[in-house]
C-alpha cells in the first residue's frame, strides 16, 4: 500500500503542468490568431505539428522509460528534466515580443516560425515529463487504491484546469496593444508564477516516490513491444474512442475562449468572473459524484451516458449564441459551461483509471509491467486525431473570415462541426469491457505464482 504522504506527493504533482497545458490549450490559437495577427491556417499549421511532435515523444519515451534503469528508477529521470523543460517552453510562448517586433506585420513568417518552435518545443517537454509519470500509477499502487490516488491526482488536475479555464477566459485583458502587441505586467507576473509552481510542485514526487522492488521490465524492442499492446483489443478500442473523443475535447479548448470573447461577449473581468468561478467549484463537486458513480454503475455505463450529453451540447453551440442575444450573457454563459465541463470531467477521470487498469491486467497476465508503452502509444493516434483537429479549426476560421468578414460563422458553428465524433467514440464503447474483474484475473494467475505442490 501506498502511504498517504506519497499518494498526496503524487496527486498534487500535475498541478503546474496541468495548469499551463489547460492555458496555452486554450489562448495559444486565440493569441496568435488575433493578438498577433497570425494567418488562422498558418496558426491551425503549428498548432497541428505540435500535436504530431507530442504524440510522437509519447510514444517513443514511453517505450525507453521501460526500458530505463538508474539509481533512480525508471521514471523518475524524466520528471527531473521534463518539468524545468516544460515550465520554460510554457513561459516563452507567451512572450514572442521579447524577441520580435510583434506590431510589424511583415514579420508574419518570424512569428509563425516562433509560435512553430516553441509551442513543439512545450508539447515535447510535456510528453516527456508526463508519459513517465503517469506510468508511475500502476506500478506504485494497487488496484484498489487507484481510484483514491486518481480522485487526488484529479484534484490537483481539475483545480488547475479550472484555475486555467478562468485565467484562460480572463487572458485577453492581460495583452496590451502598445507599445507593440505583448503581456502586461500582469499577465507576466502570472505565467511566471505557474510556471515556477510547476517545477516546485514535481519536488514531492521526486524526492518520496520509489517503484516497487519487483517490477519485470520487458526486454524486447520498441517494434515488438508495440507490437504487444497492439494486439491488446481492449487497448486498441480504448485507443480509438480516446482518439474520436479528442477531436471534439481539442476543438473545444481550442475555441472556448474564442467563443467566450466573440459569441458570449464576455469581455470584462465582471461578466468573465461568475461563469469562471462557477465553473471552478462544479469541477470540483462533479469530480467527486462521478467517483461514486463509478461505483455505483460502473465505467463503461457512465462515460456512455456523458458522451451522449456532451454531444448534445457542443450540437447547441449556435444555440447558445443565440441565447446570448436575448437573456444576460453570463447566466447562459453559467448554465452551459458547468455542465459542458461536468462531461468532460468523466473522460479526464477515466484517463487515468482505464489505462492503469489496462496495464496490471496485462500484468497479472504475463508478468511483465509495460506501462510506459501502454501509455506512450496512445498519444500517437490521439495526437494525430488532435493535429487533423487543429488544421481543421484554422481552416474553418480562415474560411469564416473569408466568406463573412469575421470570426463569428467560426465561432457560431464549430461544436456541430465536431459532435459526431463523439458519437463514434460512444458507438466504439459499446463493444468495450473498461470494467474487468481483477478478482477473477487474480484467481487464474495465482497458480503460475504459487510454490509447487508438495508430494
């Protein structure tokens, strides 16, 4: 068993990280896009190559995280280096006019290859740091105490994708047009202090967190080793419904900020604060109701049912904007955030659950523990779904301005755009066991464990 100190070490670490991945997913193509003028398909165009460049270090250090052994342990290493990495790259994609003169517009192509560099530069030191992390789970707890250290890690997850949603939403006031397009002070001293909380935040966890003594690692090549989990059907369909999923979650954090400027015309800090911090709490409050949901109906059923929901409100979209124009723009704002994010937060819960489970049947089924891969080759197929995402969306607000003028048509009907997708996730689900029964799977592998028989 994991003692509380090391469960709460290892929760509390993704604060930072999540904080800064959850900003820069949604104001990077809002900034660029309209701060710095950025062409929207060359904007779509980085944004998209950062998602192949993250999938790829997925993959790739999943696979050598196995592999790796220090005096450390095998993972530890990569958290050590990914999360100064990560805070760094983080911070410098915010602050282009340290470098450019972000006010000449000629300069069009030196942004772009900016953004192109260091927004690649983040998603590299984010996969880096968080593959090897998060194959941690299965290999420092038990089944049984894996919803709890998820429920923590989540917490600390969610707070700062919630601390990030409402930054997010309120980052448009922290740009000044002069004297060239860039951060306030404001908006520096922030970025600045998330980016350092994310280095101070991983401390714990390297300084308390050790893997079990008797873990296997697998000596075959990356080829067969992909080769293994891709014989995995539970982990195969697991992969494409996370991949179908993230076109629609990716589009959302692409555009919400986006929409909440342009459609919702939340514009100030007093129509921005009350949906933001709405949203805050009920992240928190759901998070916990649907822990015991799990419990009560099992994975597989809830995720359902909020694929479905989630579907249906990213379809209202137009809706909502519509909505906007006759009641107060923060009430409509309130009630369709709170749950939007209520439905979200069943994927990002089960993010971590199901492969976690993935990984010690696997185990109890051949012995070895190759969580790194498990969890480096899904970014593959899930990134590749996130950069056809991104080229998507930046044609679509190319499109929208060419054809109209503005923004709006882009902003009005991005969410029926990616619904469907949702519903092939669910559609795949269906024939997906994400609930295995461990006590069974233990009862048929204790026989190859037990000591022989005496005569």
């Amino acid at each position: 068993m994991l003692p509380f100190y090391k469960k709460v070490s290892y929760g509390m670490g993704r604060f930072g990280s999540s904080f800064l991945l959850t900003l820069t997913g949604l104001t990077a193509f809002w900034i660029y896009g309209t701060v710095f003028e950025l062409n929207w398909f060359l904007d779509g165009i980085a944004l998209a190559t950062s998602y192949v460049v993250i999938g790829l270090t997925h993959w790739f250090i999943g696979f050598r995280s196995d592999k790796t052994e220090t005096r450390w342990g095998r993972r530890k290493p990569y958290v050590i280096i990914g999360a100064p990495g990560l805070a760094i790259t983080g911070f410098l994609i915010f602050v282009p006019n340290w470098f450019i003169d972000t006010a000449d517009l000629s300069l069009q192509y030196v942004i772009f290859g900016y953004y192109l560099l260091f927004i690649c530069a983040f998603k590299f030191f984010y996969a880096f740091l968080l593959t090897a992390f998060q194959a941690w789970m299965p290999e420092i707890t038990d089944e049984d105490e894996r919803p709890l250290v998820s429920s923590m890690q989540n917490t600390a997850n969610w707070v700062a994708n919630g601390l990030g949603v409402v930054i997010g939403f309120v980052t448009p006031l922290f740009f000044v047009a002069e004297p060239q397009p860039g951060l306030s002070s404001i908006g520096f001293m922030i970025v600045l202090v998330f980016a350092i909380i994310t280095v101070l935040f991983y401390l714990p966890s390297i300084a308390f967190i050790r893997e079990k003594p008797d873990i296997v690692m697998p000596k075959r090549s990356m080829r067969e080793e992909t080769k293994t989990v891709l014989e995995n059907p539970v982990y195969v369909k697991w992969v494409l419904i996370v991949g179908f999923l993230s076109f629609s979650f990716s589009a959302i954090t692409t555009q919400i900020v986006g929409y909440s400027q342009s459609v919702l015309l939340l514009t100030s800090m007093e129509l921005l604060l009350p949906p933001a911090i709405g949203l805050l709490i009920s992240i928190i409050i759901f998070l916990y109701l649907w822990i015991r949901m799990i419990r009560r109906i099992g994975k597989g059923r809830l995720m359902m049912y909020s694929l479905f929901f989630l579907a249906l409100l990213m379809a209202m979209t137009p809706v909502v904007g519509w909505l906007a124009g006759g009641i107060s723009n923060v009430v409509v704002a309130f009630f369709y955030f709170i749950p939007l994010a209520a439905c979200m937060a069943v994927y990002y819960l089960m993010s971590y659950i199901v492969p976690a489970d993935i990984v010690h049947v696997d185990e109890l089924q051949t012995g070895m523990s190759r969580a790194g891969m498990y969890e480096g080759f899904k970014g593959v197929p899930l990134n590749i779904f996130q950069a056809i995402t991104a080229l998507v969306l930046g044609w679509f607000m190319d499109f929208s301005v060419a054809s109209t003028g503005s923004e709006i048509f882009g902003y009005l009907w991005w969410g029926p755009l990616f619904a469907p997708f949702l519903l092939v996730a669910a559609w795949i689900l269906r024939s997906t066991n994400i609930d295995p029964n461990f006590e069974a799977l233990k009862a048929q592998a204790a026989p190859t464990t037990a000591p022989p028989a005496q005569e």
